[in-house]
C-alpha cells in the first residue's frame, strides 16, 4: 500500500468556528497559504453564542466583515449591554465608539461571512476532516486527520473548542474549575406563544424569567424561531462538584429530549406556549479554565481551545475573534520571516492577560447572577446595581464587558500606547474616510496629522503612511497602529529625534517583544 500523500501549507488551522476562520481570513489577508480542517461534515445551523461586542464590531468593520452580520442580525431594542444581568444597562458612549451596543446574530451566519471571505483570499476549508494525531518538531508540524492525511505545515493553530482534540492529542493540562451549573441551549420554533413570551430582543434583565423551578431565556429570532436557554433553580441540575471533580462533560453528550424542552416552556411561560420543533440543541456548563501557555512549540491555541468560561455577558465568540486579530498579523510575519525575536510569544504575553480578566469578572458575574440566591448575594446584588448607576463605575464596567477599554501593555510614555483609536472621519488626499477604513488591507498604519513626515520615510513593507486631517481630536497628531487597531507608538508632535523613536518602534514589530 502506498503511502498517503502529504499535503504542504504554511499553517493549518483546526476548527472552523468563529476563532478558527476570523484567524484563517487574517492570514490569507496578508498571503500565508492556509488550511482549515473542521471535523463536523457540515456546517451546524445553531445560534450558539452569536453576540457581537461593540470592539468586535470595531475589528470586523476594520476588514470589511462587518455589513453582511449586520445584515443578519436579529430585530432587536438598541440597548446597552449588562453585567450579570442586572437591570441597569451599560453605556459605552463615553468609550467613542460607532457600535454602542452589542447585537446578536446566528452563529452559524458569522462562520458563513467568515468562510466565504476566507476562501476568497485563497484559504483552503477541509470538512469531515477530524484530526488523529500532532506530531510536532523543530521545523514544523504534521497533523494527521481522517482517512490517514497528513498535513505539514510550518505552524498549527488549534481552534478546535472547550473539549480540543489538539489539546488533549499533546497531553497538556487545562487547570480551572469544573462546572458547577449546568444548562441547555436550543434553537426552537413555537406552535403558539403566550403573553409571557418577548416579541423582540432587548435587555438581558427583562429577557429572564424564572417560575416553577426552572429560570429560561427565550430570546425571539423572527417568526415563529426562538432561541431557548434553560435550567433548574433547585438542586436536580446542578453539578455536584464532589462527583464531577475534574469533569466538565457530565451528561453534555446525552440528547436533550423534546419533553425536557416542553416542561421548561410550559413551567415558565405557562400553558399557553407550546412546542412546535426542536432544531438543535446541546447542553453546556459554567465551568472555568485556561491554558497555562497559548504555544506550544509549532503549536498556537485560540478562542475556547485555549480558555473557557461562564456564558455570562456574552464574552465567548468575542474572546476568540479578538485571539485570532492579535495572532494573525503576528503569525503571517513570523511564516514569512519579517518578524524580529519574539513578536510571536507577544501573542500569549498579550492574550493570556485578557482571558484571565474575563475568567475572573464572569466568576464575579457566576455569583451574582445564581438563580437561587442566597439572602446574602441578594444583597451584594442591590450593591452591585447602585454601584452601575453611578457613571464612573458604569463606564469601567462597559469598557470591560464592550471589549473598549482593552489596552496592551507595550513600551512608551505617551498615554494612548497600548490602547483602541476612536475610529474617527479623516479627511485624505483622495477625499474624506473614516480610520477604519485605512486597514481593510490588514496593514499597519502610520496616521500623520501634522504633515511633517515625508512621503519617503523608509517604512517596512506592510505599513502605510497616511497624512491625513482629522476635525476631532485623537489624542496625538502622529500615530503608529497595529494590523489590530492598537496604538504602538504616538507623539503629540514631532520633535527632534522622535523620527528615529518612530522606527525604532516600527524595528520592534509593533508589540513588546521579550
């Protein structure tokens, strides 16, 4: 029998969820080969974790990939985001943004518009295509999936899910918390709905109910859809941690029956909702964990392959896609040998913080929002709300749920180093634009709004010197910015010697490199 043939890119991708294909597209955007094995035949049609953070929204609408989710979203209130559900909505007009409120679309929509942009730029999407094995060394890896391919590759990604097969192949452990709580997610159309029932999207805290033991969520997708989330208020569901120690699959596999769906419809929204039909559904857990080391070797992990966490505050999806933008330009400069020393550790240095942060505010969020409380947390839960009344605390919290206050801890004494830029209007050369624009080709920019930088200055390829001017005020009048929207270098203004500065800044790959 002859040997099976060898199939040769540059980085091979596993999973083909939202995290797996934003990172695909970033690739292929700056001319990596690329391919994506996804174990699952098809595309599953599931809402699954659809909500679209405002930086989320940023990012995308920076590539071009923003419209076509919009376009897809569900009818919804405009309203602010939340924190553990609590009835004060979270207002992130302080944070100049676009994008003041998240919004929610199918997640199989997003994995459409990803993929199709993906294999537009050249990516390669191989399903049915469950990985066997990862052998990785000095000078690549080889994966090897179904039917014996092998694939070999200069770099692996995994972005294979809470339970990766990549993970689990290399024997790496996964420390954090069990779930302790567990739920039911399915996608559901209704024969008649009553008066209990929402008509449209709006705020998590009027979105909740709880009756008859259970709590549930059923949040409206148009016409006769719903999106279902549900489980017990008592102790029949939840995880009993000393059975469960070190689990956080127990009973995730077993079918979700049609009856269990009816008794939660029928206990919180009354007799006059009935079932029509079950589309999917799936059971998840609470449970919290992380990856000590985001790379491993040729190996790099992504979204929930690399962290999981409580669903509180819609974070899941949003984590993952803001992975795959920060390793994707760093990635495609390490593949083709244009990076310095360590811009590719940069990605764990700089990821592993914010996944931490997320882990501990939805345990916070865990506490506060527990179906059953506790006298006490019902107490720290009118605490808590007084406190997201007051702007200031408002304002912290929406830029840690939004994703707007994230800033990266890089070199350099002007305050907007690390942070987002409001993306502003501009006006170029060719006539007015918008700051979001300048990156559709994935491309580090350097804004200049003084003018003062010559055309000529010797920039690195995949850097564009922009003059602009801009009405509104940035905060700098020269920035350099990453592929990923944050600020490496600024200058209030040009100096002597803050030209030398700039490319010192642009030598260092434009991240912190140990």
């Amino acid at each position: 029998m002859s040997e099976p043939e060898v199939v040769q890119t540059e980085v091979v991708v596993v999973g083909a969820g939202p995290t797996g294909l934003t990172l695909a597209c970033e690739l292929t955007l700056a001319g990596v080969r690329t391919l994506v094995l996804e174990k699952t035949a098809q595309r599953v049609e599931q809402v699954k974790g659809g909500g679209i953070q405002p930086r989320t929204a940023e990012l995308l609408e920076m590539r071009g990939l923003l419209e076509p989710l919009v376009a897809s979203a569900a009818a919804r209130v405009p309203t602010g985001g939340h924190f553990a559900a609590l009835p004060v909505p979270l207002d992130c007009a302080p944070w100049r943004t676009r994008h003041p409120f998240p919004f929610a679309v199918p997640q199989w929509k997003v994995e459409e518009a990803l993929e199709e942009r993906a294999v537009a730029q050249g990516a390669r999407v191989l399903r049915d295509a469950a990985v066997r094995a990862v052998e990785p060394d000095d000078e690549g890896v080889v994966v090897v999936a179904r039917d014996g391919l092998r694939v070999r590759a200069r770099y692996a990604v995994a972005c294979d899910g809470a339970h990766s097969t990549v993970r689990g192949l290399l024997d790496l452990p996964f420390p954090g918390r069990p779930g302790t709580h567990r739920a039911v997610l399915a996608d559901v159309r209704l024969a008649t709905a009553s008066a209990l029932v929402p008509r449209e999207l709006g705020h998590m805290s009027t979105m909740t109910r709880r009756a008859g033991g259970y709590w549930a969520m059923l949040a409206p997708l148009g016409g006769d859809r719903h999106r279902f989330t549900f489980g017990r208020t008592d102790t029949a569901d939840t995880a009993d941690t000393a059975d469960t120690a070190g689990r956080d699959d127990f009973d995730r596999d077993a079918p979700v029956t049609r009856e269990e769906i009816t008794a939660a419809l029928r206990a919180v929204y009354g007799d006059g909702t009935t079932l029509g039909a079950v589309e999917n559904a799936s059971r998840f857990t609470d449970a919290t964990r992380q990856l000590e080391h985001y790379r491993v070797g040729r190996v790099l992990f992504a979204g929930d392959a690399a962290h999981i966490h409580s669903p509180l505050g819609g974070q899941g999806l949003n984590l993952g896609v803001q992975d795959a933008f920060n390793l994707g330009w760093k990635l495609a400069a390490t593949v083709q040998g244009r990076a310095p020393r360590g811009l590719l550790d940069s990605y764990h240095t700089e990821r592993h913080p914010v996944a931490a942060q997320v882990l501990h505010h939805t345990s916070a969020q865990r506490v506060l929002a527990d179906p059953n409380p506790s006298e006490d947390v019902a107490a720290l839960r009118d605490i808590v709300i007084d406190l997201l009344r007051l702007p200031d605390a408002n304002r912290h919290i929406a830029g840690l749920m939004s994703g707007l206050s994230l800033h990266y801890p890089l070199p350099g004494d002007h305050p907007l180093t690390g942070h987002r830029v409001p993306d502003a209007g501009l006006r170029t050369g060719a006539g007015p634009t918008r700051l979001s624009a300048l990156f559709a080709a994935g491309h580090a920019v350097l804004l200049d709004l003084t003018g003062s930088l010559p055309a000529g200055l010797p920039l690195p390829p995949r850097i564009d010197l922009v003059h602009a001017t801009c009405p509104d005020d940035l905060g700098a009048a020269v920035l350099l910015i990453r592929p990923d929207g944050y600020v490496r270098w600024a200058a209030d203004r040009l100096a002597d010697g803050d030209e030398d500065a700039l490319l010192a800044a642009v030598a260092e790959g434009l991240a912190r490199t140990p």
